[in-house]
C-alpha cells in the first residue's frame, strides 16, 4: 500500500490578543496487494480557527472544519462505498469575573449537520454548553 499525505497551515498571531489559524490536509493511498482500500480514512479535509482577546478578561472563539472522502466498510453487498461529508462550525466566549472565576458559554454544530465522523457514530446536532469555572488557590494576575 502506498500513502501520501499532505498537510498545511498558517498563523496569524498578535500577542495573546488575536489568533487567526487555518490548515487543510489532503490523504491520497493507493491500493495493496489484494486491491483492498484503506476503511475509515478521510481524504480530504480543512479547517480554520478565530480566537480573540477584547475587553480585558473577556474571550471568544470560533472555528470551522470539513471532511471529505471517507470510504464507510461493507455497507452493501459487502462492498465499501464514500460515507457523507461534513461541515461544522462552533463558537464560544469566556468572561472573567475575577481572579478566581470565569464564565462561559459554547455552542457546538451551529449548522445542525448530520454526519458520521466513524462509521455508526453520529454527531450531536446542535448544542449548547455553559459552566463556571472555579479555580482554588492565589493567581497571581
């Protein structure tokens, strides 16, 4: 079997207050001895991330990744055939109350896509998460 594998990003920085990141990747494996194909790999897949820092102590984020080309095993008639594709996006703040306390606030598949990540295991459609996060001890900033 022979595989190739290409991956790329780029970074934008600007301090701790800003971080722009984008990446793609590419898999391209050719067949082995028997013909057979490589099962549950994606072959094509990108994704970007924001994360900024505005008003002091408070964050937020955002991101977006794709997948492309995954062969799904023994699905008809034995044979392997190309799963779905998928998109999702996410976004998030966090606010800090204190030195010692922070809220946040998360959504996860804001586009509610269904898709497959592995073969028989769904995603979670859209979602909301929130919390409190409570440090113990002195910070010092």
């Amino acid at each position: 079997m022979n595989a190739l594998q290409l991956h790329g990003e780029l970074s934008y920085l600007q301090g701790e207050d800003l971080s722009v990141t984008a990446g793609g990747e590419y898999i391209s494996i050719q067949g082995s001895e028997d013909g057979g194909q490589a099962l549950g790999i994606i072959t094509c897949g990108g994704e970007c991330a924001f994360e900024m820092a505005g008003i002091q102590g408070f964050l937020c984020q955002a991101g977006f990744f794709c997948l492309y080309g995954r062969t799904v095993p023994f699905a008809y008639r034995w044979r392997a055939f190309k799963g779905d594709n998928g998109a999702d996006m996410n976004a998030g703040v966090e606010f800090r109350i204190t030195k010692l306390l922070n809220l946040w606030f998360q959504m996860n598949n804001i586009f509610n896509n269904k898709y497959e990540r592995w073969h028989q295991y769904p995603v979670y459609g859209f979602n909301v998460l929130g919390g409190i996060i409570f440090s113990f001890g002195d910070k010092k900033n």
